[in-house]
C-alpha cells in the first residue's frame, strides 16, 4: 500500500512494510527533525537539512540499539542466575 505523506513542506508516495499510520508516524518524525534542526542551525538547504536530520536520528538508532544491547545481556544474565539458583533448590529437593 501506497501511503502520501509530507516530508518538509515536500509530499510523498511511500510504501512501507509497517502498513498507513506507521509510515505517517514515521514521516511525521522525519518532517519534526528537519524542522528542529532548520531552526536550531539556520540552514536553509533542504538538501542540507535532510543530511543532518539523517545523522540525527542514525544518531538516536545507535544509542538505542546499545541500550538494547545492555539490556539485553543483563536480561540473558540474570536468567543465568536465576537458573542456577532453580537448578541448586532443585537438587536440594530431590
């Protein structure tokens, strides 16, 4: 499916796997970047805008993934833990 969205006073015809109101969210995002950084640097280049929007939210992802990431190895770790401590009260059961 075929989804219009505007982008920076631009529109356009997106198709995304996440289906209508995820790609709207998600130009939506886009377009409120672009325009963050349009008033915070002065540029007027959309080109420009565009470029710095991207590394923004490159930016945003990283971070997000490494805290994925740290999560993700305390969760493992405490499942670990939580095995041994099973797996000991369990012996001391039987």
């Amino acid at each position: 499916m075929t989804v219009q969205v505007e982008i920076y006073d631009q529109t356009y015809h997106l198709t995304g796997a996440g289906g209508e109101a995820q790609t709207q969210r998600l130009a939506e995002r886009v377009d409120a970047v672009m325009r963050q950084i349009a008033r915070q640097t002065r540029v007027i280049d959309s080109l420009r805008v565009a470029v710095l929007a991207a590394v923004n939210l490159a930016d945003e992802n990283e971070a997000l993934r490494e805290r994925c990431r740290r999560l993700e190895a305390a969760v493992s770790e405490k499942t670990a833990e939580y095995h041994q401590i099973l797996d000991g009260a369990m012996s001391r059961a039987s």
